[in-house]
C-alpha cells in the first residue's frame, strides 16, 4: 500500500491499492459485512484508487497489522483505466457511500432545488406579461462541513449552469390571483450530487424546471404568491457515472410566499418565500435505493426600489437593490439501503442545512423592456455539506406586457 500526499500540512490523501488489501473496521457498524469483503473481486486486479480524509478504521494486509490512520472517504478519484465498466464505477460509489455513511451517519443527498435562485421581492409575482429569461449561474466550493463542525477542505468545485426559459403571468383569475407560470431549460457542468461524490463533467443537457401553477395577489401592504413546480429528471444520471449532467430525481415542489412593505410608496420591502420539495428515489443506480429526503428552503431580502420616470416612455426606469438570503433544511432523512451488500440499510440521521447572505441588483429599462439582475451569496453555517459561494446573472430582454381587462 502506498500513501500519497500525508503529512502535517496534508489535509487530503491519496491511497493506492495495488493488491486490493482486505478492510478490518474493529468498531465499524459493518464490520461483518466487509471485513473480508475482496474488493480485488470486484475491480478485478486493476488498480483503486480512493479519495480519502479523516476518519477511524485500521487495515491489515496479508494479516499483518497495519499502524492505525485516520481516513475519511468524500469521494472517488475516477478514471477510466481504473474504473472501465459501467458496473465498477458503480460499486466504487457504493463503496465511498458505505464507508462514509455506516461510520458516522454524516452522509447526504443533495436535492434539485437551486439555491439562491430567488432573492428580493421572492413573494411577489411580476405584472401581466410574458418575459423570457436567460440565467447564468456559477457555484465554487473548496469546503465540506461535517455535523460535529470540522472543517474539510477537499478539492476545487466549480458547478456551472447555463439556463433559457420563461415566465408569464395572465389577467386570468384563480381564487383572487393572478394565474402564471415558468420553464427553465438548462445546461450544467460539474452537478454535486452529495457530500461524497460530484461530477467533473463540461456543459451538458440537466434537469428542466417546469412551474404549471403560480398564483399572485397583491394589496396596499403586501404582496403574495403560492405555486406548484416539478423538476423533471432529464440530465444524464447513473450511479457512479463521471459524465453525470442531472440528479436522477423526480421532485415535487410547493412554494408560497410574501413580500411586505414598510411604506405607502412601496420603496421599502422584505420578502421570503418557502418552498418544500419531495423527492423520488434516483434512478438509474443498479437495483440499489437511494433517495434524499425532503428540503425545505426560504429565499428572500431586505431591499429598496427606485422608481425613475423616462422622458417619452409610459414605462419608467426601475431599479431594486438590497441585501439577500437563503437557508436549507433537509426535513426527513435521506434512504439508501444497498441490496449488493446484504440489503443493508442505512440511518441517516444527521440531517444536512445551510445558510447564505449576500447582496443583489435589478435594473429594468424601459426602452427595451428588458431587466437585468444580478446576485451573489456566500454560505455560512453548514452542517453536512458544502460551504462556498454561489453568483448569478439573470437577463430577461423583450418582456410583453399584457394590458388588464377593461370591466364592462
């Protein structure tokens, strides 16, 4: 066995095993499925490799034992010479699954929602009109934090979206409100699927966002919105695939919300809205289950508006600007059970969550009825998770404007 990259200063290493050394986990739950579990069996005499950080276990090769490290498993370094088939790939991620997972209950799924996609004004629902969008978003991390507050840094993510959809909002009414809805279609690179493994993949076809129900009212003080959104799993997804483009999950998501102002102008606002996302069981992962559990985020701000009148134009100049935040909270547990490795089932109990602050802007301009807005957030506060920053840039040129119905 060779040991790259330890020391000191080295918070990451490289494990190699040439000869597919046999694990001994003296106080592991699964010490007596895969003390003599061979993984030589299952990659045949190719070479692993693992990506490892803190964590208790001792290994013994050719029964002589080994001095105790410390190593914990965030994820697999692939390749295709060491991981050739699609069922290898596979395995070596269940295999970083059950030594994170079994050992300390820390591991946990990502879900579809993009968060910080919403910030100022998150509860009000745009004027009668249809407007096309094209959205940008940018996410980099170097941090992992687990449940107990410790402080991993691991490789360099950057997670990339490129998106094109639209939103539209009728005159019709439903209960008062105003009905709408939106798409997003959208292209990603490098998608995290959880704390244990994430995709180095270029820009390619992931999930659509579709939102067939919107409802929007709005009063002297307040304004409101519920709605009902679906994300589809049209990404390329297969467990331990390194060319991943979605999250394999069908999710089922209800948002309402609200955006309240301090003045009779309406120049000052704070706002949130909740959204609470069921998620289905991934697909594609080889008979094995896996299945994260439901989120619940809030996403909202605390911002001012400027309404500037356009000499020649109906239409005035609006400018919005504020603070913004976010927070996620995975509500039930996450479900994996493994029916490769005696249909062990997991306990997931230390359930993941994050927090983020950062600062937004929105310009419209009338004389080409278009806005652009831009948002950053930096994450603070993770358990269970990644902790980094998140950029957006949204564009929505040409907007169409629908006049009210006139009463009779």
């Amino acid at each position: 066995m060779k040991i790259l990259g330890t020391g000191a200063a080295a918070s990451l290493s490289f494990i190699e095993f040439p000869h597919a050394p046999k694990f001994i986990f003296p106080h592991h739950p699964l010490k007596n499925l895969v003390a003599d579990y061979n993984l030589e069996h299952v990659f045949g005499s190719r070479q692993i490799r693992y990506f490892l950080n803190p964590l208790n276990f001792r290994q013994q090769e050719n029964g002589a034992p080994m001095t105790a490290r410390k190593y914990y498993p965030y994820g697999i370094c692939r390749s295709k010479a060491a991981f050739p088939s699609k069922k290898s790939k596979r395995i070596a991620a269940i295999f970083t699954l059950l030594f994170f997972c079994a050992a300390s209950a820390d591991a946990q799924l990502k879900g579809t929602h993009l968060l910080g996609d919403m910030g100022l004004q998150s509860g009000t629902q745009a004027p009668p009109s249809f407007m096309p969008a094209v959205a940008l978003y940018d996410y980099q991390t170097s941090k992992l934090i687990r449940a107990d507050g410790e402080k991993l840094d691991i490789p360099h993510i950057n997670m990339f979206l490129l998106g094109f959809g639209g939103n539209f909002v009728t005159n019709f009414k439903i209960l008062g409100g105003n009905y709408g809805g939106s798409v997003l279609i959208a292209f990603a690179s490098s998608r995290i699927e959880g704390d244990l493994v994430s995709t180095k993949s270029s820009l390619a076809f992931t999930d659509m966002y579709i939102q067939p129900l919107q409802l929007g009212w709005k009063t002297k003080k307040a304004d409101f919105t519920a709605g009902y959104a679906l994300y589809l799993p049209t990404g390329k997804y297969e467990l331990g695939g390194d060319d991943n483009a979605g999250m394999g999950i069908l999710s089922n998501e209800f948002s309402a919300g609200t955006t309240y102002y301090f003045d009779a102008q309406k120049e000052w606002n704070i706002s949130a809205l909740f959204s609470y996302a069921l998620n289905s069981r991934k697909k594609n992962t080889g008979g094995n289950e896996l299945k994260p559990g439901s989120l619940l985020t809030v996403e909202g701000g605390l911002g001012r508006t400027w309404i500037k009148p356009v000499k020649g134009n109906p239409m005035p100049m609006v400018i919005n600007a504020g603070l913004v935040y976010y927070m996620q909270f995975k509500a039930t547990k996450d479900e994996m059970m493994i029916p490769q490795i005696n249909n062990v089932e997991f306990d997931l109990k230390n359930k993941d969550r994050i927090y983020a602050l950062g600062a937004e802007g929105n310009i419209f301009i009338p004389s080409i009825k278009s806005s652009i807005g831009i948002r950053w957030l930096g994450e603070l506060g993770a358990v269970n998770r990644t902790q980094g920053n998140s950029f957006f840039l949204t564009l929505a040129p040409c907007a169409s404007f629908f006049e009210p119905k006139k009463k009779p």
